[in-house]
C-alpha cells in the first residue's frame, strides 16, 4: 500500500497548486475548476527494510538516488526517487538535457569505481527501446545514439580510441558496445542495417535475449523543477530475462558447475549535451541543436554511472524434484499468495510439493465435485460448490485462504492540452496518482461503448448511429470529467483509453464485476439502452433488452462470468501486395484490444505499457498472415493504459488503483473507496453468507461505510471424506501454514505479499475449526438411515440433510482447459508467467475444452426427507464452459433433470407411511363407488385388485416431490 505522505508534492508549481491538491475532495463535481495535480502525483512505492540510498559522483554528487525495494525482488516493480537533480530540458523532443536512463545488469564488480561497484557496460540490457527499422517516432525519447548499445562511429573524432574497446561494424562505421549474456554468448551487433522488409526472410533485430517488447530499459527519466523525479522500474528474473539469470543459478564458473549471477540496477544520469557529446565532431559543436546524442555506455558518460545491487529471491524451487505432489487448482486470484507459501511449505519437514494450477473456478468446483481418482484434492474459489448437486456421503468443507480484491488498475501520464496552464504543462510525463470510476463508466469500458473501440482498423463501421453521441475514450466522457475533472487538462482519449485489458475466460472475479455493475440502478438503467444524461448510449451487443440487442437475446440473463467482446464487427482492409494478391486477415474486437493471459499478466502489460495488439499494418507482407504486425509499447511519459487486476498483481508490478463508488450510490456527491488494507477488510465485513454459512460472498445492499465493492475472499474447498489420511493431513498442513504465518506481510517466501491483507480474526477462527475437520472428519460421516420406504419414483434419491457448514457435491464431468498447471518441482505445462519466482503456474484458464474430458455420473437428490432404499439415477452430464454469459454455476444441473431442494425443519421430514393414510382413505371410497356400481348393472368381469403401486401409476413423479418438499421440480 501506498505511504500517506505525498512524495511526489515536488512537482507542483507554487503554493497555492499545493493547496489546491489538498483540499480537493475525491468526489469533485462538474462544476469544480480543473487543478493540475488534483489526481495526485505520489505514486512511488512504501520503503521496505532492504531500501537503498546511493549518491551521484563527479559533476552529478548532488544527485541522491533511493530504490524501495533491493532484497526478496521477484518479476516486479520497484520505486525509484530522487533529489539533487537539474531539471530536465526540452530540445530536440521532450528529453535534451539532464535526465536519468536506467537498465538491469549483471556480473561481478568491475573494479573500476571503488567507492561504487558495479558491473561492465556489456553486461546491461540495453539498447532496444528503438529496436525496430527506422527507429521510433515522435518527441518522446531522447536522440541519437542515446537509445542504442553505438558508442560512436570510426569517422567521428573519439571513432579510433573507442574502436578498440567495441566491435565496428564495417557496413555503416557504426563502433557498438557489444552485449554478453550471463550464458557467456556474446552479441556483438544488434541490428542488421541491410535488413529490407519488402524481402521475404531475415531479422533485423539480432539479439535473442531481449528487444523492443521484453526489454526493461527506461530510456529517459524526467528530473522536476525541484530537483526531484521518481520512476517505476520493472525488474526480471532469469525467467523473463535469461541474458541475465538473475535469481537463478546459471552463471558458469571454472569448476564446470553454476552459481547465481549478481545483479544491478544501474543509473546514468545526462547532463548538458556538450559534455555527452565530447569528441563527436558537430554534436559537441552543435550541442544545443542535437541535445544528448551519445549512448549511456560511452565512456564519458559510463563515469558517472550509479550501479545499486539487487537480490532476488531464488527461482529454482527448494521443492524435492520428482517428489509426489498434493494438487491443488482454482483461482488466480490466490496465485501471488500461494507461489509465496510454497517453497516455505516445501522447507518444512517431510511435506510434499504443493502443485497450483490456475483454472476456471467452475471448473475448479467440478474436479473437486467429481471427486475422480488423480484428481485435486483442494479447489481455490471464491464462492462454494453448487448445493443443488450435493451429495452427503462426502460433504466439502471450506476455509478463507486470502483477503484481496479485484481491481482497476492503470499507468497513464500526463500530457497536458495545448492550452492547458503552465502548471499543468510542467506536469507533463508525470504518472497520474488516483481516478474515481463508478459502476456506470466501468460498464462503459467494458461493453466497447466508447468510440475508440469500434473504429477497430481507425474506420467506425456503418450503421453504428448509436455510437454518434458517444465520446471517443474516457477523456471526452463528462461522466468520468465530473468525478476526475483534472482530465479537462489532459489528452486522454487513446484507444486503450476506452477498455480495459481483461483476462480471458470464466471467473468469480468476472461474476462480482458485473453483479457490482448491475446492482446499481444508473448503470442498470444504461445497459437497458435508456442513455446517460449526457447522451452516450451502450453498445447495442451489449443490451439488455432483447429487443433492442443486436445479437438477438439479453445480455446479463443470466450474470456473465466473463467479458465478452461481444460487438461482431471485423475490419476488412483493402487487399494488398503485388497486384492485390493478398487479402488482409480481418481485424476485429478481439485483435484491436487482445486478452491478456490472466491477472497478473494484465498487470505487467499495464506496467510496461504494452498490449501486444497486432494492429499495425505492414505494407510489404506477401501473405494474410504478415499484414498485422505488433504495435510497440507506448513512449515513456506518454503511456495510458488501464486493465483489470488483482489488488495483488496491482502492488507487485506498481499500479495505481481506482477508487470505486458502491452499488446504488448515485447522487451528485459520491464517495470512492480505494482497495487498500481499510477498504477491503470492510469490504469483508460487509459480505453474508448465502448458500453456506461458512462461505461470505458479496452483499450489495449492506450499507458498510468505506466497504471496498469489488472485495474478494478465497476460500480453499476440500472434500475430507473423499481422502486417505495423508492426504487430509498434508492439506490440513497446507492450511495451518496459510491462515497462520502465511498471513503475515512481507517480502520473504512464506510471507503475505503486498495486495492482500491478513485475514480478520473470525476468517481465522473458521480456518481452524475447518483444519480440525480436514484432519479428523468423523463427524461427517453420514449418520445410519432411518426405515426406507420405496416409491416408484425411481429418478429421485431422498437423502438426510448435509451437516451444518457443509454443501454436497455432484459428480460432473470435468472437461481439460489448457490451463498452466506447474508445480514446486519446476514441471510446468502451459504459459511461463508466476506470481513469484517459483514454479506455481500462473496463466489464466478460459475455461474452454482444449483437452480430453471425462463423463462422469451426477447424482440427483431431494434433501427433505429420511433415505429410500431405491438406488440414485445416474444422470451423465457434460459442462460447456466457454459460453460468454453462463454464470460460474455452469456445472448446475439442467432444468429438465434438475428436483429442487429446500432447507427443512424437523416437522417436514415425514414418512410416505403418513400419507399412507390419506390414501387408503381414498381408496376405501373408490371401493365403495364400484361396489355401488355393481348393484346399478352387471359386470362381464370383476376388476382386478388395486394394490398401492396401482395408486401411483396416475400421479406425476414431479406431483409427489411437490408432495415431499413442497417445491415443484
């Protein structure tokens, strides 16, 4: 969580702009004047005990330079801040003078500056930020050679001295800093400058351990006015930078084994361009007209780098490779905090791995529903198994594991309008601190209602007149500008600027989304057509009201647990290549704002501004599959790009997170509740029990001042009855640690990690009469069945109640989704991203059959009355779980074979003994009706015997379950 004191205060101009952050309020309305920093500026990152503080040398020693985070580092963020700088010019582009450029690096110390070690300059990853032909556009970045590993050319003055400590290149006289990989391999240039895109075949980006996409780099950092600056770094494991190895141990040393390399984080801080651009010939000369032209590993400028070490934590499992392991699945949500527990878990005594595989939660609930030899024994979900499928023989049981929340979360710099006041201007490129999203305009960004959305291939598609009024992204939307009005200073209507990265697949976390949404009133009303006050209209595919839907039903009936791109539009490009010959693959809702790969993907893309569409159009390409090529990150000090996230994933990678309105507060003064530790443990106090009682899901109509909406609990679920001993005990020891030491914040392995927060007193005292279960589950055990009677209704099974805080589980069948399902002994099937440097999988399921599948029986039961003798129907079923607007209870038994079952008291679990009674009754007087019959005229014949069977055959089965529980199926 963020600190309360505002850090990043040093970039306002004056006092009186100062004051005017402070007082204003969060929920600003329309008519508040624009103030240049009201949406904050301190979005540094909480000092940890392992932060840093670092001096500059020669003529930067005023420069102070502190780093949050130096030890325990996983894939993640960390906060970079200074003090003592010189304000960074314009001239060429936004960056001429005295700025700061940041790289990892690795590799011993170099022994050239005493006072500061540090690695060699090729030992850095550097270099990419402009790694495509042509370089990058705009005024963004710094000049030159600043962005490349050239350290100058054999025809300028300093080409003979540094010749010799680079390579040439001999076709452009180019002299370049080579790159040595931790692995030894060296590459010596990073582009192939005769690479023509119009020729089928070649790269022209050389170097395979990073470029344009995967690097790290920060090629230029802004210094304020004051002398201040602050900056976001992303630092990589060996898994995302193998070049680097950090954190794993494949450095080879002379013995012939591997060690761990050390890692940096080093800093070059520029200064005027005369100084960087000594021995260049006419950029020395013409200084002020090139601005810093040199490359940060020159020589001149490498004396002045700042090299700050950095230790992560191990990436190669302390888990027993090919020991047996104890599976568990479910919801990413729980992911960070589980990769966190592992290896700790894995350190204690005889336990085994604890394997994590990231599903759909319904699938989830099915594999532990089924109960199927080689199955998980545990399930991560938010919310519990469907009791309508529930079976007493082996009740599930549940344990709160984590308390987090689902969030907004965004990276978008500030470029002020051109006529916005100097003070918003000389806040250009700095991160905007907090935004206040209501139920209403998160709707907006997820149904392609903005305009940006649908202009899929830059061209709005025809007949889309109900898109005319809409605005184009959130910068434009008076509903966003009432409640953020510093944006009316802002350019903010970029296409990622109007969605949301969003996971793919089913979730509970898409489920709490959209019952949040279509709990409020406003947005209700706006998903049915009727349009805001301000005239935008949601996109008719995502209406609804059938009649107006353009997809022909209702979207929301039932809740959706996913986020579909549900507009059909697709751009066709005109056909291209040598005489038409190629015809563009379309582009449609899906290609122009892509998934990610789960949560904490989504979070890193947002980080590194970077969506990965393949939006581009490349006029050389010869077949379909070439037109579209990946666009490249967004330009520091220009990045807006928002997705959904975990609070979790949002903390680990340096998010700023939004406040959310509740459900139903629509007045013109609302309150917005950020999910931080206050919001989101009331959020917890304000859920309910539903269905379980040992289970809280959310409650939207408890009023709980400064409850955080969009609060999420992850409960583990577990089946005792359906496990040998060692099993039960090794995850009730999986559960001791999670709810005990796990629960306490840190950055160690075993430790809480930022974004959750520790579970309230009660959730733990629920774990641990849960544990207690798990290990002895003997008061499970069903008790003997009372006297049966049989009836002829032969689908339906009539079983004793399950026992308090327990739900019964149906046997599904299960399909396989192409999850990532990796375990603590590094095995790993899928995708390669984690939540920590363990082997925990972390990419996210959709839920879709991407594998074998197996069938297995259901058991249809009716809870209110004493057991029968007669056998359950088995009843086979399979579950679609792709299906866009299914609610994560897609395992739910169909309508046509689903009984409906009733909680019952005492007085109505009777007997068919006594409605025995009613019925010889009725049987007494048809008798006496044929014997009067019989006196009236003759029979040819005399009426078999009527035995009770015969006294069914008339009855409807749904008639006597009407009977039995006083619910018709």
């Amino acid at each position: 969580m963020r600190r309360s004191t505002i850090r990043g205060a040093w970039l306002l101009i004056g006092p009186a702009v100062l004051l005017a952050v402070t007082l204003l309020s969060p929920g600003g309305s329309s008519s508040a004047e624009p103030v240049a920093g009201s949406a904050g500026t301190d979005t540094d990152l909480p000092l940890t005990d392992s932060a840093v503080t670092v001096k500059g040398r020669g003529t930067f020693d005023d420069l102070t330079i502190t780093v949050n985070q130096t030890r325990n580092l996983a894939n993640q963020a960390v906060s970079v801040s200074w003090k003592g700088g010189t304000e960074t010019r314009q001239g060429p582009g936004d960056f001429g003078a005295h700025y700061l450029q940041m790289f990892q690096c690795w590799g011993d110390d170099d022994g050239t500056v005493a006072s500061n070690p540090g690695p060699p300059p090729e030992q850095c990853q550097q270099g990419a930020t402009a790694g495509q032909p042509g370089g990058v556009f705009g005024t963004t970045y710094p000049n030159g050679f600043s962005l490349y590993r050239i350290i100058s050319k054999t025809t300028l003055p300093n080409g003979d001295e540094l010749k010799d400590i680079g390579v040439v290149d001999p076709r452009t006289s180019n002299i370049w800093m080579p790159f040595r990989a931790v692995n030894g391999q060296v590459i010596e240039v990073q582009d192939d400058p005769t690479f023509n895109p119009a020729v089928q075949g070649g790269n022209f980006w050389l170097n395979p351990y990073y470029d344009i996409v995967k690097t790290n780099e920060i090629a230029a950092a802004r210094t304020g006015s004051d002398g201040r600056g602050s900056e976001l770094f992303q630092v990589n494991t060996g898994r995302e930078s193998s070049g680097l190895g950090c954190g794993q141990q494949v450095q080879p040393v002379g013995d012939g084994t591997k060690k761990v390399p050390k890692c940096w984080l080093v800093i070059v801080p520029r200064g005027e361009p005369e100084d960087e651009n000594e021995g260049m010939g006419n950029f020395e000369d013409e200084a002020d007209s090139f601005g810093v032209y040199s490359s940060p590993l020159t020589p001149a400028a490498w004396k002045n780098r700042i090299a700050i070490p950095l230790e992560f934590l191990p990436v190669d499992s302390p888990c027993e490779i090919g020991a047996e392991e104890r599976r568990i699945v479910g919801s990413e949500v729980a992911i960070s905090a589980i990769a966190s527990w592992q290896p700790a878990l894995c350190s204690q005594g005889d336990l085994p791995p604890y394997s994590f595989a990231t599903i759909a939660d319904a699938t989830a609930r099915q594999q532990i529903s089924s109960s199927v030899a080689g199955g998980p024994g545990m399930a991560i979900v938010s919310r519990p198994l469907n009791a309508a499928s529930s079976s007493a023989q082996s009740p599930a049981v549940y344990s709160p594991v984590s308390l987090s929340g689902i969030t907004i979360g965004f990276n978008i710099e500030r470029i002020p309008k051109t006529n916005a006041p100097p003070e918003a201007q000389a806040l250009r490129g700095v991160r905007v601190g907090a935004i206040n999203l209501t139920p209403r305009i998160v709707a907006k960004l997820l149904t392609q209602s903005y305009r940006s959305q649908i202009t899929v291939g830059n061209q709005q598609p025809p007949g889309y007149e109900w898109a005319a009024e809409n605005p184009v992204a959130l910068g434009g939307d008076p509903d966003f500008l009432r409640f953020n009005p510093e944006f009316e200073l802002l350019q903010a209507s970029g296409r990622l600027l109007g969605g949301l990265l969003l996971p793919p697949g089913t979730s509970d976390a898409a489920q709490l989304v959209w019952e949040w949404i279509f709990s409020d009133p406003e947005a209700a009303r706006w998903l049915a057509g009727e349009p805001d006050e301000y005239g935008m209209r949601v996109n008719p595919a995502y209406s609804t009201d059938a009649s107006t839907n353009t997809n022909g039903v209702a979207f929301g009936s039932p809740i959706p647990n996913s986020f579909p791109k549900a507009d059909p539009y697709c751009y066709q490009a005109p056909n291209m290549g040598p005489g038409g010959s190629v015809t563009p693959t379309p582009l449609c809702g899906t290609d122009w704002m892509p998934n990610t790969r789960g949560l904490i993907d989504g979070a890193r893309s947002t980080r590194m501004g970077n969506d990965e569409a393949k939006i581009v159009s490349n006029p050389f390409a010869i077949v379909p599959s070439d037109v579209w090529k990946r666009d490249v990150p967004q330009a520091p000090g220009s990045r807006a790009i928002m997705t959904l996230t975990d609070t979790a994933s949002a903390a680990r990678f340096g998010l700023q997170t939004a406040r959310l309105s509740r459900a139903g507060d629509n007045g013109a003064a609302r309150t917005f509740i950020a999910p931080d530790a206050a919001g989101l443990t009331k959020g917890a106090a304000a859920m309910k029990p539903k269905s379980v009682a040992t289970v809280l899901e959310p409650d939207f109509a408890a009023l709980v001042d400064g409850a955080y909406p969009l609060t999420m609990i992850t409960y583990a679920t577990v089946k005792p009855l359906s496990l040998d001993a060692t099993a039960r005990s090794q995850y009730a020891a999986f559960l001791e640690f999670a709810t005990g030491a796990g629960q306490n914040p840190g950055f160690d392995f075993g430790d809480l990690p930022a974004g959750y927060v520790p579970l309230p007193a009660a959730l733990r005292t629920n774990a641990s009469a849960t544990v207690a279960l798990i290990k002895d589950p003997s008061s499970l055990v069903p008790a003997e069945p009372a006297a049966t009677t049989t009836t002829a209704a032969s689908t339906t099974t009539v079983v004793v109640g399950a026992s308090p805080g327990v739900t019964n589980a149906r046997r599904q069948g299960v399909s396989s989704n192409g999850s990532t399902s990796t375990s603590a002994t590094g095995g790993t099937s899928g995708g390669t991203s984690s939540a920590r440097p363990t082997s925990v999988g972390s990419s996210s399921s959709s839920g879709s059959s991407a594998g074998s599948s197996s069938a297995v029986t259901e058991e249809t039961t009716v809870e209110s009355a004493p057991p029968t003798s007669a056998e359950p129907t088995e009843n086979t079923a399979t579950v679609d779980e792709t299906t866009a607007t299914t609610t994560p209870e897609a395992d739910a038994v169909p309508p046509s074979t689903t009984i409906a079952a009733t909680p019952t008291t005492p007085g109505m679990k009777l007997s068919l003994n006594r409605y025995l009674i009613v019925l010889i009754g009725v049987l007494a007087i048809a008798s006496a009706y044929v014997a009067l019959e019989i006196t009236k005229r003759a029979r040819k014949a005399t009426a078999p015997p009527m035995d009770d069977d015969d006294l069914f055959d008339d009855v409807e089965e749904d008639d006597v379950v009407l009977e039995l529980t006083g619910v018709r199926s």
